[in-house]
C-alpha cells in the first residue's frame, strides 16, 4: 500500500536490479518520464517501493508456472531489469496451478508473497497462498511456504493484498461467498500475523452494476492508497477482456473499516478502455510513488488491442504500464485514461 511517500535513498547495484541512468521518474530531479509499456507479457503487476531506493516488481507470467522478482532504481528501469525465478509451482498437489497475481510486501523485518494458485489435479479450486524470505535481500535467502491463508469459507479466493491503518494490519481479497450469484466479491478481515486472519471477514463489495457484470459477475485485485483523510480500495471489476475496468471503494479513515456501511461505492468505474490511446481492459492495478517520493503512480496491466481469439486467460499480452495518478479537487482520486504506447508522460502532462 501506498501510504506515505518514501524518498529515494542512495545505494549501490545489486544482481537482479537495474539502474536507469538517464532516470524514470516523474517530474524528477532530471525531468525524465515514463515509457509504455514498462514490462511486456506481465499481468497483475505489483510495484514495492521499499526503503532501500529499490522498486521490486512482481506479476503474473502467461505461463502461470512461476513467480518472479525484478528490481531497479527506477520504475523505467524495471522494464531492462533481469529477472529471477524464486519460485515454481508444485509438480503435483496444492500450488501445482495457476500460479496468478503476485503481490510483494516487506513486513516485520521480512518478505512476503502472496498468490493465488490451485492443486495440479484440480486446477479451478483456487485459493490462497503465502511465501516468507527472513533473508534482508528478497533474491537471497529461501522462500518457506507459509501455507494457506484461511477464510471462511473454502472457495473459489484470490488476489490478496495487505495493507496496515491505525496500526492494524488488514488483508483485502477476492472470493466467491456461498449463496451469491457472482463469481466473486470482495472481503476484508484483521490479520493475526502474515499468514493467518483474526476474523471475522466482512463483504466489503458485490457486483452490481452493469459494468462490473460483463462476461463474469466480478469484483477482484483490490488495493489501497490512503490519502486525504480518505482510505481508497480499487478494484476490478467484468471478465479479463476489453470489458474490464477499475471500480473504487471509500472510507473514511477515522471511520472503522471492519463495518460495511462505512465503506461507499463508486457507481461508475474510474478507469476503462480507451480507444484513442488503444489501450483495453485496464486493470488489476496497485500504486506506487514516483522517484520524486511524492507523486503518486498508477500502475496496471493492458492489451494494446481489443479484439482476442478464445479464452482471454490464454491471451498473453497483458503488459505492465505506469501512469501518474491525479487528484480530483474533493481530493478523491483521478485515474485519468490510459495513455498511448510509448507515449512519454511528464509530471506538468
């Protein structure tokens, strides 16, 4: 979660991380800027910048076999960043399949990822599954796995992030809820530690509207940034092609984010396809902070055409792509349009 701004700390190279010497950022300190896409054949991307100057990036592979791990100075740098393999799935039993959206977070002094996966033999009954690396560098070190993190229900659950507000520790996540007609909705719950929820988890969001019903009756991949004295939870919403789009979640943040009626809903999603800049299916999104350690960036996966042959799942060029994110004047976010291929987007664009 991006929740406050980190500034950029001086360090040396490391193996696996990449340095952009003519910069990446936002309006930063050389006025460089950002070129589309940052990563190709990446989906569900998610960005950790952490506090060793290091952005850590990790996604979704076409292949959904494995998960991997890049790093750079930069965020332009991570697309030039040479990537590691620090984890396959399973040969046979859980976490043999679909391996799927990734998330990175540095917690306690030590690493942790969470993913989606399946067992080989039953490759639809997805949950949810966490990796711990106690080594100060994630590509050091082993990876134990932590197991799987227990909802209320044993169904079809995914796309985990974790994030902390007022000094609790929340996991927001996807899930089909028994009884609902959807695919999945959207949960949040207290954590115990990394791996284990305290309860009880509560139905923060449903599909309801038309553009979150297109396809599939979905609502997945959330993520928050707090700012304004607001907590925000995107989310996307529709099935994985052109029709999909990011929906928002509010609350305020001296509000209890455990109570639903504390949480309202955007009736139109904040970010879709666009033709002009030929960008579709936007989504599945996470934030960061630009090199400048203010500006806020928005960071999502798209196709750079709309029309798929067969299953979108087995269409690969779902590409990683940065963005600045605006702000509105009743300080609510401004996700603007996705902008055009290896168009350069300045701060002042």
């Amino acid at each position: 979660m991006a929740a406050g701004a980190l500034a950029a700390l001086p360090c040396l190279a490391l193996p696996g991380s990449a340095d952009a010497a003519t910069g990446g950022g936002l309006g930063g300190p050389r006025s460089a800027a950002y070129r589309n896409p940052i990563v190709e054949r990446r989906a569900d991307p998610h960005i950790h910048r952490h506090t060793d100057g290091f952005y850590y990036f990790t996604a979704t592979v076409p292949e959904y076999d494995r998960i991997v791990l890049r790093r750079s100075r930069t965020l332009q740098g991570l697309s030039r960043a040479e990537e590691s393999v620090i984890w396959r799935k399973h040969a046979t039993g859980v976490m043999g399949a679909h391996i799927w959206a990734p998330e990175i977070h540095r917690i306690g002094g030590k690493w942790y990822i969470y993913f989606a996966s399946a067992p080989a033999e039953s490759v639809w009954d997805i949950r949810i599954w966490v990796l711990e690396n106690g080594n100060r560098d994630p590509f050091q070190g082993s990876w134990t796995e932590r197991g799987q993190i227990k909802t209320a229900w044993e169904t079809f659950s995914l796309d985990a992030t974790t994030f902390t507000h007022r000094g609790e520790r929340y996991l927001a996540w996807a899930q089909h809820e028994p009884g609902m007609d959807n695919n999945t909705g959207l949960f949040l719950s207290r954590m115990a530690n990394p791996w284990t929820l305290t309860g009880p988890q509560i139905r923060l969001s449903t599909p309801e509207y038309d553009w979150e019903c297109v396809g599939y009756k979905v609502n997945e991949g959330p993520y928050a940034i707090r700012r304004n004295g607001r907590v925000f939870l995107s989310y996307s919403a529709s099935a994985t092609d052109y029709h999909y789009c990011i929906g928002l979640l509010t609350a305020d943040a001296d509000r209890d984010l455990m109570d639903p009626s504390n949480w309202s809903k955007s009736a139109e999603p904040v970010f879709t396809s666009d033709d002009t800049s030929k960008q579709y299916g936007p989504g599945h999104n996470c934030f960061t902070v630009a090199e400048d350690g203010r500006t806020d960036v928005l960071v999502y996966h798209a196709r750079p055409y709309k029309e798929i042959e067969g299953d979108p799942l087995h269409d690969p060029n779902r590409h990683t792509r940065v963005q600045r994110l605006g702000w509105h004047a009743d300080g609510t976010p401004d996700f603007g349009v996705p902008v055009a291929d290896a168009t350069r987007q300045n701060e002042g664009a």
